[in-house]
C-alpha cells in the first residue's frame, strides 16, 4: 500500500545503465542509426571515469561518509553525502547550475528561454521543491521534515537514527547560476525526433559528457561544490539508443550530473523528475562505486528500480501554482539493510512493497 505526501501515483518503463569510461571514450553512433536492438526507451544512466592519477584528499570534495549495513553474510559500506546521522549535524552542499542550450542542425533548445508559465525552466528548477524548503513531507504518517525534496527523502532513508537526532539535514546550497552555455552538436552526434511524447534533440552522451568536464575546469567549479547541468527538451542517447533523461558522475575532482528539464505534460523527465533522480542518486551514491547484494545485478542506483510504474516513476507535488513531479526512490532496506532503518520499514519513499532487489538496480 501506498502513503505519501503526494495524491496520485506517477512512474512507467524505463531501463538503467552504467557506462565504463573505457567504453565512451571512443564515438557512439549516431541516433539517426539506432537500430531495432536499441528502440526509444526511458532511461537514466551512470559514467564511471578511470580513477584520476592524483586523487584529491576527503576534505576538497563534498562531505561524506560511511553507512554500513550487512546482508546476505556480507558487510557493505556505502558512502553517502553529508555526515553521520548520529551527530545531527546539517551539511549544506554548494551548487552550481550550468543551463545549456543546445543546438542541432537548425533546431535549437534553451532552458533560458520563458514557457507558457512565463518562467524559464532555470527559474522552474531554482523554485521546484529539489531546491524550496517549504512543503512538508508526511509518509505513513510519520513527518520526516519540512525541507528540501531529496533531504526528506535521505531523513527517510536513516530515520531510525534521525529520529532521535531530527536536527540532521543534508541540503543543497541556493544555486548559483553560471551563463548560458551554447553548445553546437556536431550532426553525427545529434538528431531531432518526436519520442516518448515530446519532441526532443537527441545528443550522444559521450560527447556531452567531454563538453561538460571541460565546462567544469573553465567555470573553475571548485572540487567541493556540485554543478548540475540543466538542458531542456533534450535527451542523451547511448551507442545509438534513445533516450536518456539524466546522468551523473564523478571524476576524481567533480561530482556532477546532468538533467533535462521536458515541459511536455506526461512526457518523459517531465519538469524536474529527472533532477529529483539525479540528486538522491548522487547523495547515496557520489563516486559511482558503491556496491549491492549479488541480486541487484548493477550498482546503487535508488531511483532505477521505480522507473516501471507509471508516469516513469514520479508524484505531483504543487507548489505555487506549478506541479512539480519528483521521483520516488528506494530506501536501504531495498539492497537489504535492516528494515529499522528506513521510515516505517519502508522500501521506498512513498512506500511501495518491494523485496530486496527485486527490480535490479
């Protein structure tokens, strides 16, 4: 049974992946030479990069720590952003939002450009309840918070500790936004479609990626602040195959990720879905290395296992006079830690029943 904040269910199918940086250093194909073999499907994915010849120390990247739980016989340390729930302290995470428009051919997409709503999607995502403080979260009839969407969610997931410390937060910083970043995508690596019930420019994410770490070493992004990359009406594509609605990564000196940001109603990554994704994803799994339980069969990825609910696995929640749709995600008891751990001894934020693993991650 579900309870949430939320009054109706959103999620659908949609298909994780992890990609090597060994593997995307070469060329993908081109969308326009997507085969049968890798049909238009909703997806999000993580980069690993090679580890970096000269690793920084702890302290310059974004705080963190070790959550370690057993399962199966074996002890798995997991790092997560922010501090020990024990402590109760609150970690506030710098970020820089990079908008980019793209162009292809002579279509272009801008998340600087104003909407029906008379905002920019810029404007959208700053007020949207990834980054507001202001709607309170209620799950089962326990209140975790009035705070930010994923430090709700994150609360959620050690409640059994945050509980008794209710002053712990892990937030993300008001962003700070960096000019419009116009990248031109060469014609073998872009093409323009209507998919999954939007129209949409369609990049190759080993190409993206390049252009998003060179913008992180020339906007000087420092190690410990977070930049998010925020396209609109753009999906990446993989080795041909479309469509991705988000990714994030970490090279050694930068966790960062990227969203987009589709203002099509019912469309998939409509609004800031895929950022909710990204953000809880990059606050349980920063470096993109934390391990699961044999069934899992992937990484720890807590937004990839609700993508096959309906509406791509997001709920409405209203503020202002916008409906914003987040992304439900998984708690740790869903890669098999002590059910103590979550909110009620929930699998999930908005507390769908899954068994550990049950849907890969």
């Amino acid at each position: 049974m579900r309870k949430s904040f939320a009054t109706a269910a959103a999620t659908a199918v949609a298909v994780s992946s992890l990609v090597s940086a060994g593997s995307t250093a070469s060329a993908s194909a081109s969308p326009a030479a997507a085969t049968a073999a890798s049909a238009d499907r909703a997806r999000f994915v993580i980069l690993q990069h090679p580890p970096t010849l000269r690793p920084l120390a702890a302290s310059a990247l974004p705080p963190s720590w070790r959550f370690v739980n057993s399962y199966g016989g074996t002890t798995y340390n997991e790092t997560f952003l922010g501090t020990d729930p024990a402590g109760g302290a609150v970690t506030t995470l710098p970020v820089d939002l990079v908008p980019v428009k793209l162009t292809c051919g002579k279509t272009s997409a801008s998340p600087t450009k104003i909407g029906s709503d008379g905002k920019t999607a810029v404007q959208d995502t700053i007020s949207s309840p990834v980054f507001a403080k202001t709607l309170t979260y209620t799950q089962g009839g326990t209140t975790v918070g009035t705070t930010q969407y994923v430090d709700a969610y994150q609360r959620a997931s050690l409640w059994g500790t945050v509980s008794a410390h209710p002053s712990y937060h892990v937030y993300l910083g008001t962003p700070k936004v960096k000019p419009l970043k116009t990248l031109v995508v060469p014609a073998a690596k872009c093409s323009v479609k209507t998919v999954l019930g939007t129209n949409a420019i369609l990049v190759d994410i080993t190409w993206f990626d390049t252009q998003a770490q060179s913008l992180i070493s020339a906007l000087a992004v420092p190690s410990g602040t977070i930049p998010i990359f925020v396209t609109t009406q753009a999906y990446l594509t993989q080795k041909g195959g479309c469509c991705i609605g988000g990714y994030h990564s970490f090279t050694g000196s930068s966790v960062y990720m990227q969203f987009t940001y589709i203002r099509t109603v019912g469309a998939f990554s409509q609004d800031v879905s895929a950022l909710s994704h990204e953000v809880g994803e990059t606050y349980q799994d920063p470096f993109v290395n934390n391990p699961t339980p044999p069934a899992c069969k992937g990484p720890w990825e807590v937004g990839d296992p609700l993508e096959g609910e309906a509406n791509y696995g997001g709920y409405p929640y209203p503020l202002g006079a916008t409906n914003f749709h987040l992304q439900d995600l998984v708690l740790p008891p869903y890669f098999g830690a002590p059910t103590a751990t979550s909110v009620n001894g929930w699998s999930t934020f908005q507390g769908t029943t899954l068994g550990v693993c049950q849907n890969g991650s």
